[in-house]
C-alpha cells in the first residue's frame, strides 16, 4: 500500500511538471517566441493541452480569469503540492 502512495505520489510530480511546461509553452507563444504554425510546436501543444485541460476545465468553471490571467493552473499545483505534503505522508504514517 505504501508503494502505490508512492506511485500517486510520483505520477502528481510527473504532472505537475507537465503542468509547468504547458504554462512555459504558453508564455512562449503568447511572446511570440514560438510559433504555432510550426507541426512540432502545435504538436506538442497539443498533447499538453490534452494533459492539462480535462483538469482544468471545472477550475476555470468557477475560477474566471482575473485580468486576463488564467490562476487554474496555480490553483490545480497548489492542490497538487497539497496533496504530495500533507495528505500522503499522513496516510503513509497511519499504515505504518
């Protein structure tokens, strides 16, 4: 049982780098310092945006944006870190 915390564990980290990397790409684009019309780029979009957006989309729900800036993503790592430090470690200790 421990290992499979371990594993959720793993797979959030995982995902939290994803969600990182799909704000980078975003910031890219917005700057105008890759272009979409690229295969790769739009590619790589838009697997990220297949990770990222299931997730997403009930935060957004209820979060709009707040001055143009999306914070579901801030909102969904901080869920994430939430879970990484608190909740497994305490469900770690209470099967040990």
């Amino acid at each position: 049982m421990i290992r499979l915390l371990l594993f959720v564990d793993d797979l959030l980290g995982f995902y939290a780098f994803i969600l990182l990397a799909t704000v980078v790409v975003s910031w890219l684009i917005a700057f105008d310092v890759i272009n979409v019309r690229n295969g790769v780029v739009r590619s790589v979009l838009h697997v990220l945006s297949a990770l990222t957006d299931p997730v997403l989309a009930p935060i957004r729900r209820f979060l709009p944006p707040v001055g143009g800036l999306d914070l579901s993503f801030l909102v969904l790592l901080l869920v994430i870190q939430l879970v990484r430090s608190v909740l497994i470690p305490d469900l770690i200790d209470l099967i040990r």
